[in-house]
C-alpha cells in the first residue's frame, strides 16, 4: 500500500512548530517555550522537548521561565518525538489533560476525495482586514478562546496573510454561506508536506458543509503548489473522524496537559 509511511509522518510533525511573529519565544537545549500574544488568552507553552532531554530539569526550567513570565499555568505538549518518559512525569506532577489530537495524513499524490461540497458554500482566502477579522472570531466562536486584536495588529496579520498566499506559501480558506463567513481552515506548505490547522465552523452553521468546502480547498491548492502529503492534527472528538471519513490515516496521537506553576 503506497502513501504516507509512519518515519515520514513522524519527521513532518517534528518539522512542524508554529507561533505568530508577535510572540516571546525562548529556546533552550532541550525546550521551545512560547508566550503568546495577549489576544491568544493562552498560557505559557512548551511546544517540544527534545527528544533526548532529561525530563525532570526540563520541566523545572519550563516552569521557572513561565513563572518569570507571570503565567500561573505552564501549557506542555506531548508529541510523536517526546521523551519517552515525558506524559508519565507530568501526570506525576499532577498535570491535566487539555487536549488530545490525531495524527492524520493524506497522500495527495493519489486521487482527489470526492468531498460533496455543497453548490451554496463559497471559499475565499484571508487577504484583507475583514477576511483576516472573519478568520478570527471563527476561530474564538469554535475554540471558544482569543479575542480580537487591535486594528494595527490586523493589518499586521492580513498583509502577511497576503503575502503568504502569494508567494506560494499557504494562507486560511474562508468560507461564506449567503455571503456570511461561517467557516475557516488554515493551510502552510513547507517541504513538500500541506499542513492544515485551525479548522473550525460557526457553531450555528455546522452541518452545512462548510467545514469540508475549506478543506476542499486547501486541498486543491496544496496539489497545485506541489504538495506531496497533507499532514493535520485533529481534535479526536470533532475534526478527527471526519477528516478519517474523507480518506486521512491516523498514525498516533499527541496531548497537551497543564501543570500549576
């Protein structure tokens, strides 16, 4: 069977990292710690261990820089490439579970899903303040987290938005029923793999296929930018059987668990 193999899989999610420009970032031997912009309303973040990392100093250090932050929680993911030792030390610790994802993938080097994109879903991409603006209160509406940043920001984010979708690098698929934005999905291209994230549909709009217009049309783009695998991480009880239903293989989960500074 051809497609996507799990080495493959597991080397683009190690590849895959991502914070906005606007963030405070600190890299260590053995950590990448995020604070987020205020308009995320998220907490401090270990986004990876290393590998090889001791996991108990690694910790202790993530929490010393959130609490030098101000954060009273320290937010740690659990990935395909963590320590081995990390999700049993920080159940230890008294860590909770906030979210668990699938790994899925695609081969798009096979033929297209048939998604059933219903005729009345329109898709544009984020380019401008309004598209940019839609792509956010989506986002907090289906999240049910963020707010909207200040006007300055915005422009900041739909001119790299611009950009990004024209030099071939991804951008968000919005999309409108009746004109009305009620879906988004998030699509960055980097060596050959399509990575979709931040699929999420106006809870008042669900089950107008929406949700599979903007993946319709991620699709579609990464083909034709030259994409070889789509690669997503999707909620296990909303994105995630869906996305499996339209062809995606799972190859393992990842958790996040926040620990009380």
């Amino acid at each position: 069977m051809s497609g996507p193999t799990s080495e493959a899989v597991a080397a683009a999610c190690a590849a895959w990292t991502w914070y906005p420009a606007d963030a405070t970032v600190v890299t260590t031997a053995d950590l990448l710690l995020v604070r987020w912009p205020t308009y995320y309303e998220a907490p401090p973040t270990a986004l990876t261990v290393d590998p090889a990392a001791d996991v108990g100093p690694a910790l202790d250090e993530a929490l010393d820089q959130a609490r030098e932050w101000g954060g009273e929680e320290l937010l740690v993911w659990v990935r395909l490439d963590s320590p081995a030792t990390l999700e049993d030390e920080l159940r230890r610790r008294g860590g909770r579970l906030e979210e668990t994802v699938d790994v899925l993938a695609l081969d798009l080097d096979a033929p297209a899903p048939d998604l059933d994109v219903p005729g009345d879903v329109r898709v544009v991409w984020q380019t401008d303040v309004p598209t940019t603006r839609a792509v956010i209160e989506i986002g907090m509406a289906a999240f049910e987290e963020g707010s909207v940043p200040d006007d300055e920001t915005l422009e900041a984010l739909a001119d790299e938005a611009r950009a990004d979708l024209a030099a071939g690098r991804g951008g968000s698929a919005l999309a409108l029923v009746d004109d009305r934005p009620v879906a988004t999905g998030g699509l960055s291209l980097f060596d050959g793999v399509a990575r979709l994230w931040g699929g999420g549909v106006f809870p008042g709009a669900r089950g107008r296929g929406a949700y599979r217009a903007v993946l319709d049309a991620r699709l579609r783009r990464a083909r034709a930018e030259g994409a070889t695998m789509a690669l997503v991480k999707g909620r296990v009880d909303s994105s995630g059987p869906t996305l499996r239903r339209t062809g995606f293989t799972g190859f393992g989960q990842e958790r996040s668990y926040v620990l009380s500074t």
